[in-house]
C-alpha cells in the first residue's frame, strides 16, 4: 500500500490496492483506519461491478439505502446513479452546495463511496472541507457561538433545494430532525464541526435570517483553501469519505460534458448512529 497526502492534515491517496479483489482482514482494516484517520480517500485505476462495488461498501457497516425512494435504481437499491447520461435510469443531477449525506435524518449514512465510470474534462469536480480541521482552527469567538449549539436540519429547509421535490409519503417519513453543531466522531476522540448547509434551516434559537448569516461565517471558515480538498474525477476513481468530519460539494460543469459516478454507502451501527 502507498500512501500520498492529498491536502493539509487529510485526505489521502491509497494505491497498490485492487478492490475488486477480496481483500484480507488486516488490509482491510487497514484501509477503514487510514480513511477514519483522514476523512477522505481516494483510490485510482479501479475496475468494479455494482455488486463489487457493494460487496467492498458492506465490510464498512450496514449498506446505506437513500430516503429519497423515488430516486432508487429498480435493480439494486444500494447503488444511486449521479448521471448526466441519457440512457441511464434514475440518474440523480442535484446536490451542488455545501453538505453532508442524508444529515436531514435523525441517523445519517456514515460513509459515501464514489466511483467513476464517465468523467468531465472540464469541472463536476468534488470539493471536499475538513470539519475537523475547521473545528480545531475555530476563531475563540466562533467556536463560543456554536459550542453547545444544535441544529434544526430538513431534508427541504427552504424552496428549490431538491430539483426532484420530496413527494407526500417521502414528506411524511422525512421528519425535521436536530443535531449538535460540534459532533464527536463515532470511532475516534476526535470532534469536529458537524455542517449540512444545504439542509440546516436554523441554529439554536435564531431566528431564520441570523441562522443563516452564522452558517454563512462557518462555512467561510469552514472552506477556506487550508481546509480545502478537491478532487478533479478521472475514470476508475473510487472516493470514499466520512460525512461525520467532512462536508462536500460538486462543482458545475459545461452541458456538453457527460459525467456519471455510482453512489454507494454505508450507515454507523445503530446505537452509534445518532450524532453526539
Ligand atoms: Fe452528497
């Protein structure tokens, strides 16, 4: 295994690892260590099938099914298609800005695997912000503010969030939910800001407007280049990061060019699932 850092205090590249094989335990475990240590890893030159690329999700944790069914492939429900192609069925085109996965729920997804089978020459890239490194460089009078703080999340915090909108039963099944501002990882002494932009309607008892303002300085602080990583796909890139100490984002990219990544993930077991 070689190792490569990838951006200031986290993200690395892993190579001389083909996970299309079954790997062994301790490689394995290897592997889950270096990507709770560094919140985002990235894996180059790899050759999966839906059912490699499920198989290698599920030794993280129980396989991660999106709230959104409507958005769900009818033949394995584990994996989501972010496709601009048009014989793709389901594709999902949103989710631009600032977030982190399925934060709107009362027990989000622990990891998200990314894998590359088409990739723009010119942007669609992902962005990656450390939160946990955005934690610990907290200005003194921030970090007060947000301490002990929680946040009201919602899967539509405000109109024209999701292109495809929740429908009724989705609507019903997707309740407001809160959580911590500072959230402590599941596995790790380690604390982070915890941060979904795009679905945070309001902190502590602000109102909408000064809620909105406070995310705005913490995603500035957040996002700032030292905390920054971005990762420009190129075809075969496997990226596998961890939404309790990173938020993502994807940058646009010009109509004309053909992007499709597969989506899969993995959930913290249940009685770690609940952030803290
Ligand atoms: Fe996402």
């Amino acid at each position: 295994m070689e190792i490569t850092q990838l951006a200031n205090g986290f993200a690395v590249e892993i190579g001389g690892v083909n996970l299309a094989e079954t790997l062994n335990d301790a490689a394995f475990d290897a592997i889950k260590a270096l990507w709770m240590e560094n919140r985002v890893v990235v894996f180059r030159h790899q050759t999966l099938n839906d059912d490699g690329l499920v198989a290698f999700a599920a030794r993280f944790g129980p396989l991660f099914v999106h709230a959104q069914s409507s958005l769900l492939s009818s033949r394995r429900k584990e994996v989501m298609e972010l496709s601009n192609l048009e014989d793709v069925e389901r594709p999902v085109t949103h989710e631009l800005d600032w977030h982190t996965d399925q934060s709107y729920t009362a027990q989000p997804v622990f990891g998200t695997i990314l894998y590359g089978l088409v990739t723009p020459d010119e942007g669609g890239e992902t962005h990656f912000a450390d939160l946990a490194g955005a934690y610990v460089s907290l200005p003194e009078e921030l970090r007060t503010r947000i301490e002990d703080a929680t946040a009201v999340y919602s899967a539509e915090p405000r109109p024209k969030v999701r292109e495809k909108p929740l429908n009724a039963e989705e609507r019903s099944r997707i309740p407001d939910c809160v959580h911590p501002i500072v959230r402590t990882h599941p596995y790790l002494n380690r604390k982070s800001i915890y941060l979904s932009p795009l679905h945070i309607r309001t902190i502590g008892n602000l109102p909408e407007p000064d809620s909105l303002s406070l995310l705005g300085e913490l995603i500035e602080h957040a996002a700032q280049p030292a905390h920054l990583y971005r990762h420009r796909w190129s075809v075969g890139d496997v990226v596998i990061w961890d939404n309790t100490s990173v938020m993502h984002r994807r940058t646009s990219f010009p109509s004309h060019e053909r992007r499709h990544l597969k989506r899969t993930g993995f959930y913290l077991p249940d009685e770690l699932a609940i952030p803290v």
